[in-house]
C-alpha cells in the first residue's frame, strides 16, 4: 500500500495496493473528495481495463479522452472502461466522496500469446467507455479482493482470475466449441503430481497450462472439468489435507503446522480449516485422538 503525496486538486486522501498476474499489473485504489476532481489516469503507455467497484456521493465517476470533454455514454452501475495503448484517458467526478476502483495495465499482444487467444488484435485496439460486464466486474471484484492475500494459493487464483477476464474481454465466442472436455488422464496424473510435489509453495497457472501444453484458460476449464475444482481451489484443499496429516500424525502446534503448509500464521489456517471442513483444526483434532 502506497501514499501519493502529491494529490489533484479536491482528492484529499489517495491509497493504491498492486501486484501482478500473468503480467498484469492489478493496482487497487481507494480515494475520498470533496467537490471536482480531475486527473490524468496513469500507465497510458499500455493497455487498460478500468472496473469502478464503489463510488459514494451525488457525484458519478466519468472516464473521458479529453480532460474537457465529458463522456458521450450514459452512466451505468457497475461500469468500467477499456482503453488500448496509447490512448489518452482521464478521471473525472462532479462530487464524489469516495471512490475504489481496480485498474489492470498490460501489453495486449504478449498477454494473447501468452494465454493462447487467437485473433484478439481487433478488440485489443478498440476503446470502450462506460461499458457494461457483470462477468468481469465480479471477476475483477475477486481480483482486487486477493491483491493484498499473501496465501501461496493467491498465486493460482489470480492468474486464473486474469486469464478468465482477458479471455473475456478479447476471445471471440467459439460456436463450435465443446464444453465440460476435461484433461487426459497424463494430463491430469502430470498434474496433481506437479501441484503435490510443490505444496505449499507458490505455483503459476502458465507453468501447470504448458505441461499440458494447452492455453491457461483452456487449462482452467478442463481442470475444473476433470477434478470439479479450480487449481487454486484444488491447491489449497490439497494443503489442507497435508495439514490433517500433521494434525493426527505429530503433536505440533496450529502455528508449526500453520507455516509448514503455507499459511501466515495460526489465525488464517484455522480460518481456511473451518471454511473448508466445518470446525477447528485444534476440535477437529481432538475429536479424532479422543
């Protein structure tokens, strides 16, 4: 989290979290205000997603091309906009009083190789403002919710979380394609075998999606279709697990068990256990060795 010290003009306070997926730049910002507020938006050297999360106050957020030329789409809840490198793009509100919203920053060309979408140059090059998506926002919610998780499965989450919101924004819709195809039975051993011998630490999506040798976002699906979780999902269950063992097979304690499957500490274990199972680490220990 950082403090800018130099503010536009009627932004009283301004705080950004970042970090980065898949070579997305994810910054989360939070401002409050008082009356006009006009800015220029940051990173116009590369390609834009701009999601509004909350906006309070009479005043509505407006992305604009020029500082004095108001936005010629009508306001819309859950807006954002998308801006293609180069393009010039501007913040304004009448009167606002707090703002959040999350802004991913990327190289268009490199991220479509990367996540293997095919014919994506047509969209990466056309400017939307004020469009809507409810995919994306809740997408880009989730994003922006994980930025400042230090959990090693963060790092799966984010990079499917990215893909999903890339793959929306540039894939054209596939008429012909098969949904619920899971991976091959080689896939899937190479797989779970890659993900266990690395827990707790963190993996990329880009690493399990080139064993496979397909795209992360076909990846995403068919693991999900073969093992009915996500990566991330399957990741964490899987350390869980591991903690389990230790649970009944040493008397350790939640916070020696916490850090050998990469949790925090004692509190976010026993936080993720009871999601997961329903109780406590240290009741579901007990009533298992009683």
């Amino acid at each position: 989290m950082s403090n800018q010290p130099e503010l536009p003009e009627n932004l009283l306070t301004l705080s950004t979290s970042s970090r980065h997926w898949n070579g997305v730049r994810v910054d989360v910002t939070e401002f409050t205000c008082f009356g006009r507020v006009l800015h220029r938006m940051r990173h116009e050297e590369e390609t834009r997603l701009g999601v509004v999360l909350e906006e309070v106050g009479r005043g509505r957020c407006e992305p604009r091309v020029a500082a004095n030329r108001p936005c010629p789409v009508a306001y819309k809840p859950r807006h954002m906009h998308f801006a293609p490198a180069g393009m010039e793009v501007w913040g304004y509100t009448a009167d606002a009083r707090f703002v959040k919203d999350v802004n991913l920053s990327f190289d268009a060309a490199p991220l479509s190789e990367r996540l293997g979408i095919a014919d994506s140059a047509v969209l990466a090059d056309a400017p939307r403002l004020r469009f809507t998506d409810d995919r994306i926002w809740t997408l880009a919610k989730l994003l922006a919710d994980a930025v400042d998780d230090p959990d090693p499965s963060a790092q799966l989450y984010g990079d499917s979380l990215t893909a999903a919101i890339a793959a929306r924004l540039f894939e054209q819709p596939k008429v012909t394609a098969k949904a619920g195809v899971g991976l091959s039975p080689l896939q899937l051993r190479d797989a779970i075998s890659f993900l266990d011998s690395n827990l707790p630490t963190r993996v990329d999506l880009a690493t399990l999606a080139s064993l496979a040798g397909l795209s992360q976002s076909h990846y995403s699906r068919a693991f999900k279709a073969s093992t009915g979780l996500a990566p991330y999902q399957w990741q964490l269950q899987a350390r869980i697990e591991r903690a389990k063992g230790l649970l009944l097979e040493t008397r350790d304690s939640l916070e020696d068990i916490a850090e050998a499957t990469g949790f925090a500490d004692a509190v976010h274990f026993g936080r993720t256990f009871r999601k997961l199972t329903g109780t406590t680490p240290a009741a579901w220990r007990t009533e298992r060795l009683s």
